[in-house]
C-alpha cells in the first residue's frame, strides 16, 4: 500500500509531477492527477514537443495529439487538433461529454470552442525561427533525444488505488502535414487496465503504433511480467521487428497494481520523472543499446 499514491511521467518534468502529487493530495483521483499535471507541460512555451511552443508540421502548424484514460476504461482523445492550449482537457470532455472517443482536427477544435477553449496561435516566435531554419534543407530525420524532449505521457495511482493516465505532444517536428503519431491512439501512445496496470510511450510514434506498445506492457503484466521486465520486452519487440532501431528512440514507463514502476528505452538518454513517498525526482532509464 505505501507504494501508492504515485505518479511517473516521461522526461524530466517535475513541475508537472508536482501538479499531479498535489492534485492527489487533495484525495482527487487518478485521472484528475493526469488532467493537472500535463496541463502544467502544455502550457510551458519552452517545450518544443508539447502544447504551445511545439515545433510545426513542415507546414509551419502546430498540430496536437492527447488522450486519457480512466481506471473505469473510459477514453477520450484528440488528434491533429490546432489552436488550443489545452488538448488533455478536450480529450477529457470528448470522454466524458461527447458519444464518441477520438475527435480530429476541425471537428476537434470546434467541440473544443464549443466547450470554452479559447483559440490561441500555438506557435512561438523561436519555433517559427526553428522551423524557417529547418526549411533550407528540409531534411526530414528524426532526432534521437531532441534537448528539451517532453511529450508528457503521464500514469497515477490514487489513494483508493485506481489508476489513470495521460498521453499528450505536438509530435513529431516537421512531420507531414496530416500525420497523426502514437500519443492519443489507445494502447499505442497509452494504455490502462485498472486491474493490472498501465503503461505510456515516448519516441519515434509510428514504432510504438506498429507494435501497439502500450497494450502489449500491460498484457504482459497480465500474464505476469513485472513492469521493468514487460517495458524490456516492449522495446525488445521494435528491435527485433526494426534492423534501423540505432536511429530512433522510443522509451516506454509501466505502473503496475501494486504500485511498482519499470522504465526502458533504445538508446541512452530517456528519463523518468517519478513522485512516490513525497520524493519528486527525475531518474535516467536503462537502455538496449549500450
Ligand atoms: C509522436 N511519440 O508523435 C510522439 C513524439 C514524442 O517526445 O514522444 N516526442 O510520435
């Protein structure tokens, strides 16, 4: 039981860690945790894979992909959604206020307005500067570990032991006009079982979606695998299917029931950012490729 309540994310983001804790210490539940805590990310103009201040599509939009999912297995998601600040609370109200799971793009924006979002020009002087400096080779790699890298993929237990979680980015930089990554897709970027855990991804999307990252940890914690081990066979799975896997990073984090936490990503350089036992503290993953 002390191993609850608990909060892991996804790169070094204690402030957003730290909104959740606080949020659970309130006795809020799981999901309110998330909602809190990836807001504080979305908000921060200096990160460049997250909300406001994401780098653009090669386009020169920012487009945004969320999801949450609750310990009842209730989601909600957008995907390609522009102009709004906070796309995990629209994924929360297409959850809770609309018939349906994932709203896209126009659609998407206008449920949000609809619902009290106010429209806000996503992208910042020194993401356009960024992207403009981009364009004069246009080449199109992603990058390893990107510097200030924080899609926020966030996962909490509660005081009552329910579990929660959250998944929210602008991307992949300079990606195709239209592309939509693994983030807001369920079992992909995120997923939750309240019986036996859950699990969320960072990194080259389109690995994570081909091998539907998120759901396979959590099944694998089903049949018995702690969470270190199912986040090791995850990974193990994209260099098995992927010779290429020395240019891309994908990182996964997994909380089981008990409250117990596994981590792993490629390549060096993935962190977690993990708030148990009123200890916020960012700690460097283990990785394949040594
Ligand atoms: C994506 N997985 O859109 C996201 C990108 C990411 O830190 O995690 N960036 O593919």
């Amino acid at each position: 039981k002390d191993n609850y309540p608990l909060v892991i994310a996804t790169w070094n983001v204690k402030e957003s860690t730290q909104a959740a804790w606080e949020t659970l210490q309130q006795g809020k539940s799981a999901l309110d945790a998330i909602e809190q805590g990836c807001r504080i990310e979305e908000a921060n103009a200096e990160g460049q894979s997250v909300g406001i201040g994401g780098l653009p599509d090669r386009d020169g939009n920012v487009t945004l992909d969320a999801c949450i999912m609750d310990s009842k297995g209730n989601y909600g998601a957008v995907v390609y959604l522009q102009n709004i600040l906070h796309p995990i609370s629209v994924a929360r109200k297409v959850m809770e206020d609309t018939p349906h799971v994932i709203l896209a793009g126009k659609g998407a924006e206008k449920f949000a307005i609809s619902e009290g979002f106010k429209p806000v020009d996503l992208l910042t002087e020194k993401s356009k500067k960024d992207w403009e400096e981009w364009k004069k080779t246009s080449k199109y790699k992603p990058i390893i570990n990107i510097e200030n890298h924080d899609t926020i993929g966030m996962l909490a237990i509660d005081k009552n032991g329910d579990i929660a979680g959250g998944c929210t980015t602008s991307g992949l930089a300079y990606k195709m006009a239209g592309r939509v990554g693994d983030s807001p897709i369920i079992g992909a970027g995120l997923f939750i079982d309240n019986e036996v855990g859950g699990a969320t991804a960072t990194g080259l999307g389109e690995e994570v979606l081909k091998t539907v990252g998120s759901f396979l940890i959590v099944e694998l914690m089903r049949q018995g695998k702690s969470p270190q081990e199912a986040c090791e066979e995850a990974i193990g799975r994209i260099i098995h299917k992927n010779p290429d896997y020395k240019d891309f990073q994908v990182g996964y984090i997994a909380v089981n029931k008990r409250g117990e936490t596994g981590f792993y990503s490629i390549h060096d350089g993935f962190s977690v950012t993990k708030f148990q036992n009123d200890n916020n503290e960012n700690i460097p993953s283990d990785f394949y490729d040594k």
